[in-house]
C-alpha cells in the first residue's frame, strides 16, 4: 500500500547523472518488486531460466546497476528483517489482493485480452524462495555492498541519509519521509520511458527527489505532526486509514489540534489502533548500525558465469552490457588521471 503523500511533498525532477559520486541507499525490497512486476513478456509472465526459474529480478538488476556505476553512481541495497507486527494485517491484505489479481488474470488470458492479462499479471507479483538470496549474491559479483536491516529496510535507508553515509534513500513509497530521511528519491529504480497502461502513449519518468526539510516547512508541520497526518490517511500499519479522510483533511486537522489525541472527530477509531506503537515504529525504528561501507571491483567473468552458465542469459547481451560498463569506468578514469 504505501503512505499517500502525493498531494502534500514537494517533487523535484531531476536525472540520474545528479547523482554521480553520491551514495544512495536503496530500498531493495521495493526495488526487487518493481523488476518483478515490471519484467515481463508479452503474456504478462516473469522471464524464467532453462530450468524455470525466474530471472526478472536479476535482468533488472543488471541492467540498472550498469546504469548505476556507469554514471558514478554508488548503490546500497538495504534489505527488510522482521516486520513489527502491526504490518500483519498490511500483508494480508496484499496476499488477497495477489489472489484475485490471479483470477482476472485467468480469465483474461482465456478471453485473449492481453493488455488486461499484463496488467493483472504485475499484480500477482511476489517474492519467491531464493529471490532474495540470488540478489544479494548477483549484488557482490559487481561489488556493492547490501546491508540486512533489523526491521523495515526503509528505516535504515533513511537512518543512513543521517549518519552521513547516503545521500538519499531511494524508494516509491512515500514511508521513508517519516522515518526521517533528509532526501527521498522516487522513481530511481525505475526510471526511463513507459507505456501508459491500455494507451498506445509512452512517458519519460524522471527521478524525483523530495527534501524532507523543505517539505515540512512547506506544509508548516514538524515530523511528529507529519507522522499523525500518515496515520489519519493509513500506514502500512493501519491499512485503512481513518474514514473519509484524506492527506488534505488529515493536514488540517493536525494543524488545527496538533496530535491525533486532541481531535474530537477520531476519538472513535483512535481507540481501535494503537497509534502510539505506530508512531514509535516512524519516530523511533529499529535501524542497522553502519559505520562505513566499502565498494568491491566489478567481477566480469563470474557475473557472465552467473548470468550464462546457471541463469540461461545471453552471453552476446550479457557482453555487450558488460563492455558498456568496462568503457564508461575506463574513460571515468582517464579523465580523473588528468587531475594529477
């Protein structure tokens, strides 16, 4: 679901050459997803290896981190730990959501409708035994470090924006503004031209960064008053939020009391969650402690191993995309050479 904060955050657009030397943590579970969802063949269907295993996440993870260090970027991928345990009914709702995605799913392969059977198709999506794991391992085989969050990886990522380590936290969702990260950039993962579903149009989405700082100075709220504003739309922790109210009502109203425990309207449905747990789950996450983060060397030959021998890639794409890397590292270092 994700926190709806669209209508209040300030967007900036930008590209990804912005962001040459900088560290950005990202939010790899939402990052997977996306690839997940998103790389798929004509029927809707992940792409699979000889032996049908599904390689979507691992071609969108080659092709973007090419992209990534190409331009200087540096990626951290912060993966998810134990879920608190307010999310349950969040997980749920999502397992059910998957569930009749498959049916519509169905039946629009059956009709022969197969802009529907996509669309269905990117809802399905899930992670798989084993996903996870391939991940982090294709992850080292290009020498970026992943870090294991103890809880919600958004957190981290956004604990990290703090410490110094990161530039920005990089996510869709809207929840790392409330873990307190100083940037969130959106549309990181996934930028580039895109159809419009059911449309024969495309767009360019451009990455987008929103400055917490000038967000909250915008609205006129500090970010304990931003947090009771997510609860009021609804959290991944209160999935439905609270009824008939939306970001715009939300802000109003704690601009008007200032907390969730002074306006009279909620005091109903206030008693149905525990408010307080949430807060603390935004104010105060369970985060990584990270010090430092080291970039290994790009591994050539066991990244085509990998992709070829055991995942059933082509060795000319995998060759090509690799030689794309080799050039624009080697000529990063030329030019760097110069200075001295």
């Amino acid at each position: 679901m994700g926190l709806n904060l669209k209508d209040l955050v300030i967007r900036e657009k930008t590209n990804l050459e912005a962001f040459s030397t900088k560290v950005i943590a990202i939010d790899a579970y939402n990052a997977i997803y996306q690839f997940l969802a998103s790389i798929r063949g004509p029927d809707g269907l992940q792409l699979t290896d000889s032996e049908g295993r599904i390689t979507s996440h691992l071609s969108g993870l080659l092709y973007r981190n090419i992209n990534f260090l190409s331009l200087g970027i540096k990626p951290v991928y912060v993966f998810d730990g134990k879920p608190p345990s307010l999310k349950t009914a969040e997980i749920e709702r999502r397992k059910q959501i998957k569930k009749d995605a498959t049916v519509k799913y169905e039946k629009a392969i059956a009709d022969g409708n197969m802009e529907d059977a996509r669309k269905f198709a990117q809802q399905t999506t899930s992670m798989k035994d084993g996903m996870v794991k391939d991940s982090k391992e294709f992850l080292m085989l290009f020498g970026i470090p992943y870090i294991e969050a103890p809880s919600e990886g958004e957190a981290t990522a956004a604990h990290l924006t703090n410490t110094g380590i990161a530039y920005a936290s990089a996510s869709q969702d809207y929840d790392s503004i409330l873990c307190g990260a100083k940037r969130l950039v959106r549309n990181f993962t996934s930028s580039g031209r895109r159809k419009i579903p059911n449309r024969n149009t495309y767009i360019d989405v451009l990455p987008e960064v929103i400055e917490t700082q000038k967000v909250l100075e915008a609205i006129g709220l500090t970010r304990e008053e931003l947090v009771d504003v997510g609860i009021l739309i609804g959290t991944d922790f209160n999935p439905n939020g609270f009824e008939r109210i939306g970001p715009k009502t939300a802000m109003k109203m704690i601009k008007q009391h200032s907390r969730l425990e002074d306006i009279p309207q909620v005091q109903k449905q206030l008693q149905e969650i525990d408010f307080q747990q949430i807060r603390e789950i935004f104010l105060n996450p369970k985060v990584a402690n990270v010090e430092k983060i080291e970039f290994g060397k790009v591994d050539y030959d066991g990244i085509t191993d990998y992709l070829v021998r055991d995942r059933s890639f082509s060795e000319d794409r995998v060759q090509s995309t690799l030689n794309r890397l080799k050039k624009a590292l080697e000529k990063k270092s030329q030019n760097l050479d110069q200075w001295f």
